[in-house]
C-alpha cells in the first residue's frame, strides 16, 4: 500500500558487501518493487540484470542525433555549393560527395556526443540539486565502502513495518528511515 500522505523520501538498507547487494537487489525485484535503486561505490557487473532494469534508450538517442549530423552536414553543403552560391571550380560538380565528407563527419560526430551528453543527463534525470539521501550520515559512505538499496516510499509495495522487515530477512546491517 503506497503512503505517500507522510515526510518518508523512504526506507534505506546497507548491505555488508557487493555480493550481499546483488542478492538484496534480486530479492527486491522479484518481491515486486518498482521504486527501488541500489547504490555502490563502484559498478557492480550484472545488477542491472539484478535490478530488472531495461536496456538503455541512450544508444538510440545517439543515433538519432547522429543521422541528424550527417543528414544536416550533406544538406548545408548541397545547398551551399548547388543552390545558394554555385560555383564552377575546375568543371567540378556542384554536388562532389568526396568533398563533402570532412564537414559531414564532422558533424556526425559532434551531434553524436551532444546526444550522448545530454541524453544521459535527461535519462537520469539531472540535474538533480538535492536527493533526500544526502541528508543520512550512513549514506556517505557510498563513496567508499557502502552498498545500498532503497525503497521510495512512492512505490505501489511500500509499507514501513513490511519493507523494514523484507530488509532485516535480506541481510541489511543497518536500516533508516529517510524523510524529505
């Protein structure tokens, strides 16, 4: 039952080490929480899997500006050089691909990582000024030897009394409420 009415951001769980994080993230999954995510001072190979998480649209968005890179570099020059200012060089062509291709590489690649970049800051949705976690002396450790898993109070499974419980039953060495 979701109890979004009261100040809880959540319940915050840390486990003794990555293979205990890994566990806890599967048993949280197959539980069937939604609003849950994990947190390690390092990657942690196969907790997206662990997690449930689907694959990533990022490569998508990558292409995507990517196809606008080349598509707009051809399009630039092929206006510029065939229709806005022809200009007969040599008794070359006014459309001459081979030409072409420095301006076009190189927008293809700068579009590409402007996507990356700002694809990723909107998948994980950031800017992200203040989370609610900062405010746990616990959580700082994250940075150095900490591993955590929390369950937002947003999630359609939240309990407090049952999510403090499916913690201590998964291994959690220390368990906190985190308000808003």
């Amino acid at each position: 039952m979701s109890n979004t009415t009261d100040k809880t951001f959540g319940i915050l769980a840390e486990f003794k080490n990555p293979g205990h994080l890994m566990k806890a993230a599967k048993m949280t999954h197959k539980a069937g929480y939604k609003k849950f995510d994990c947190y390690s001072p390092f990657p942690i190979h196969g907790m997206d899997d662990a997690m449930g998480l689907k694959p990533s649209k990022l490569g998508y968005i990558v292409l995507g500006h990517a196809l606008i890179g080349f598509l707009g570099g051809m399009a630039l020059q092929i206006w510029t050089s065939a229709i806005a200012y022809p200009i007969n060089i040599s008794g070359k062509p006014f459309i001459n691909l081979p030409a072409f291709i420095p301006v076009t590489f190189e927008l293809t690649i700068l579009l590409s990582a402007f996507g990356a970049v700002f694809g990723m800051f909107f998948l994980n949705n950031m800017p992200k000024h203040h989370n609610p976690l900062f405010n746990s002396e616990r959580f700082k450790k994250v940075t150095d030897d900490g591993f955590f898993v929390i369950i937002e109070s947003e999630d359609p499974l939240y309990n407090p009394e049952k999510t403090k419980a499916f913690f201590e039953q998964a291994g959690a060495v220390h368990i906190e409420s985190i308000a808003h």
